[in-house]
C-alpha cells in the first residue's frame, strides 16, 4: 500500500503577478519573511530620509516642470529623498580645492556619476530586464541606453532614451531631470506621467554632499485636473523603492571610484 501523497499542485503565476513577485522579493531584500524582509530593507536604507515636499516646492514652478504640467494638475505621488555623505567618506577623485584650502567637491562630475548609478546599479536591475523583454525589440528603440554598461558610461545628454521608459529632459551642474510613465516616443500629455529628479548639493562648510532624489507623478491630460493621490499602499511601495535606488546609487558611486 502505497502511503506517500502526490507532490502538492504547484500554480503557476501569471507574468504581471510573477513580475511583482520578483519585484517585492528583490524590495524586500530577498526575505522570505515578511517581518524579516521589512527589517533587511529597513537597515539597508536607513541612512536615506524623506524630507517634507509638495506643490509649493519653487521646483514645481521651474520651467521644465511647467512645461511638463502645463494644466497645473495635481500631482497623484509627490516625494524626495535625500542621503549626506561627508566629503571624506567620498573617493578623492571627486575632490577639488575649496576656499580658505578647505575640500570641495566637483558637483558636475558627482550628478553624473549619481545619475549613472541609479540605472546601472542593482536596484533597477529587475525593472531593467523587464522592459528590455518587453520593448527593446520594437521599432524606433535602437539607439536608447538598455544595456548596464551603457547606462554606466552614458553622459545622460538632454534627448537620451533610457529602456523605453525614461527620457533626460534636462541636464546640469547639480541635476538630471528625466521624464517617466511612457515611450519617450509618446510626446504627448499622459495620464501616467511624471518627473524624476536625480540632484547633488553641496556644502563646504559643513563638509557634506547631499544626494536627493524628487519624483512628481502626475495626469498630464486635461482630464487629470481632479486627480486624487495614489493609494497609500502604492506611495509606499514608491518610497521603499527610492531608498532602494538611493542606496544602490550612491553605494556603486563610491564603490567603483
């Protein structure tokens, strides 16, 4: 008499399903509990803080963003991130000679090299690949950024293309503004639309460089003129990503010099 039971049914998970999976695994710190992922993220991000932030930000009236916004829609998810790192914790080929002989910081080279970790750092690896599976092979994608070592030397121009979903619409000394929520090839307003803002200042007295990253998700069209925020749970998610690629980021940034 055979007293073994069959083996349990395995089922088999939708791709979208199988995709958040993976992602909440990989957000969570690849915690097989709950409770315990939680915690994982927590220490790994906890130098990464949310500062208060919202439509009376002067950011928001800067022309790039008026420019985005152009009904003035509310924003459905509004949030920044920052992260200090003293100056002598980064690698000195960052360094340059400030007043009275004291350390500065190149603030240009430091944007760029933030901006390059977000995308080739490990955080975004997940996201990467999928949109890579899903886009990469239509037509008009040939010349955007989709493979890591692109996205590690890329000077991320005004007009750069990052895997169909991201497009540099401004570049400066201290940031890189990208639009998000669609193909770049779709230059109309959007009700899934947004503005994603990769930003270093700095601080000689102090001795600090500050790493910010601010995201607007707004609908654009005119449609979204009583837009309501996104669900708490989905701002949270959002947030917990941030630090995620906050961390990744400036980690890689210091890591590599």
């Amino acid at each position: 008499m055979n007293t073994i039971s069959a083996p349990p049914q395995i089922k088999r998970l939708s791709g979208p399903k199988r995709f958040f999976g993976i992602l909440v695994g990989i957000t969570g710190g690849l915690g097989a509990n709950a409770l315990l992922a939680y915690s994982v993220s927590s220490f790994y991000t906890r130098n990464t803080k949310f500062v208060p932030y919202d439509t009376s930000s002067p950011d928001l009236t800067a022309t790039v963003f008026r420019a985005h916004n152009p009904h003035g829609n509310p924003p459905g998810c509004i949030d920044h991130a920052i992260k200090q790192i003293p100056y002598g914790k980064l690698p000195e080929k960052y360094w340059v000679k400030g007043s009275g002989g004291r350390i500065s910081v190149d603030q240009s080279a430091l944007t760029t090299d933030f901006c390059r970790g977000i995308w080739s750092g490990v955080a975004f690896r997940v996201q990467r690949r999928f949109l890579e599976r899903k886009y990469r092979a239509l037509e008009g994608r040939e010349k955007q950024l989709w493979d890591v070592k692109e996205l590690e030397k890329s000077d991320y121009k005004v007009g750069t293309a990052i895997v169909d979903h991201f497009e540099v619409m401004e570049h400066t000394d201290d940031k890189v503004i990208v639009r998000c929520g669609d193909s770049p090839l779709v230059s109309d307003r959007r009700p899934s639309d947004g503005l994603f803002s990769m930003e270093v200042s700095k601080d000689d007295e102090a001795q600090l460089a500050t790493f910010h990253l601010k995201s607007v998700f707004v609908d654009t069209t005119p449609e979204g003129k009583n837009g309501q925020p996104q669900p708490a749970s989905i701002q949270w998610l959002h947030r917990l990503y941030t630090k995620l690629w906050m961390e990744s980021a400036t980690r890689k940034l210091i890591k590599e010099a």
